[in-house]
C-alpha cells in the first residue's frame, strides 16, 4: 500500500486525570489530536472545549483536529480556529454552511464539513468544491466505542468518486469504530484520515495499536 495514511487519535477516549501522558503515548505516530467538543444538544453528551484545546497546546507540537459536535457552531469557529489546524463543522448544524467554512479560511485553518451516517453525500456536491475536507462520520456522533456502520463505506466510495469526477482534492476523514478490523476497507473506500478514539486509548501500547494503522492495507 503506498498509500500516506494519516491517523488523529482522539482524546475522548483517553484518561482526563493525566492528560499530558496520555498525548506522549501517540505523540510518534499522530497526525493530528483529535478534539470531539460536544454540547449536549447537538449530540446526547457533553465533553469538553476550548480550555482543553489550550492545554492540548502547551503540551504538545502535533496540530489539533477539533470536531463541533454542537448546535450553532458560529458562536465557537472563531476561537477553536485560534487553537486548530482543522476545524470541522457538521452539515447538521447550521443554516449557513457556505457562510461558515469561508469564514473558517479566512481564519487560516483548514475547513471540513462533517456528516452524520444518514446524510447523504449528494448534499455535499454545491461545497465540496470550497472546502478542505470531509469528516465522513462511521457512527452515531455522541460517545466512543461504538460500532463501525459499514454502510459508511459506500458512501466514502461516492464521496471520493465524486471528488475525482470534479477535479478536487479535499481530504476525506473516518471518524468511529475504527480499528484493525476495520480499517482497511475504509482506506480502500478512499479515506485519507482515520480517526481512533478506543482503538488507540484503550490499547495497552497505544503507539503499537496505530503502528498498525500507519502501516496501511
Ligand atoms: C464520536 C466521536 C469520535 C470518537 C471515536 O462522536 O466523534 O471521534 O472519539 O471513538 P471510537 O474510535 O472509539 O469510535
Ligand atoms: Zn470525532
């Protein structure tokens, strides 16, 4: 596979009480840390925001990857921009998506859209052209742990079929249920960014685990 895979382990499954260590354990084989903000509207449950995306910052060089889970994300772009090289905001969310990711360039952080399994990936055809990527959501945003729904790579399989049929470059992100038994066909559905929250937390050697993932199919 000559493929260059990049991997955003994310914290929502990691241990909040020693945080710092927790990021040292994938620090050699992250792409980007990924931050699940959820509001507890959006989705059923509550996590964390900027604060943590800060703290991220002082202990860590690897770029942040934040995902909003939450209503009215145009309240938070603009300060999760100040700490992200992603920003993903979802398809669900806002009235004004065009609106949105513009105003997350002008920032100078990469936009991505996110969708939930049962959005269809036509509705992306008239922004996939202006944006950076998207975050193609394998589960039900909300919690980690869950179950890849392999539905999902038919619809990454339309979406890279789509960005080859226009030209375009975005990235496509997997975000849920990822793991070695999964992986592999998501790579192959075209994904250029996985996404590992238990995978990689709740493995014994958390660097191991993702080894695994980096190396491809
Ligand atoms: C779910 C989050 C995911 C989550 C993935 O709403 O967006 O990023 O952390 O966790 P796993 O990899 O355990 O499915
Ligand atoms: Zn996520």
């Amino acid at each position: 596979m000559t493929k260059n895979v990049k991997l955003s382990p994310s914290i929502l499954s990691a241990d909040f009480a020693k945080l710092g260590e927790e990021i040292k354990k994938v620090e050699n084989v992250a792409d980007y840390i990924h931050l699940d903000v959820m509001d507890g509207h959006f989705v059923p449950n509550i996590t964390y925001g900027l604060i943590i995306g800060e703290s991220l910052k002082r202990v860590t060089e690897i770029p942040v990857d934040s995902h909003l889970m939450v209503e009215r994300p145009e309240i938070f772009v603009d300060d999760f921009c100040k700490i992200s090289e992603i920003v993903s905001i979802h398809y669900e969310a806002t009235y004004h998506l065009n609106r949105l990711v513009n105003r997350i360039k002008e920032n100078e952080t990469k936009a991505f859209v996110a969708i939930n399994p049962h959005t269809p990936v036509e509705f992306l055809q008239d922004i996939i052209m202006d944006v950076d990527g998207i975050l193609v959501m394998s589960v039900n945003p909300g919690f980690g742990g869950q179950s890849f729904i392999p539905n999902t790579l038919n619809k990454i399989r339309k979406l890279d079929e789509m960005r080859k049929s226009m030209g375009l470059s975005f990235e496509i992100e997997v975000d849920g249920g990822i793991n070695e038994d999964t992986f592999k066909p998501v790579l192959k559905a075209g994904a250029d960014i996985l996404v590992t929250g238990s995978y990689a937390f709740r493995s014994e050697n958390p660097e191991a685990a993702l080894s695994v993932l980096k190396k491809g199919s």
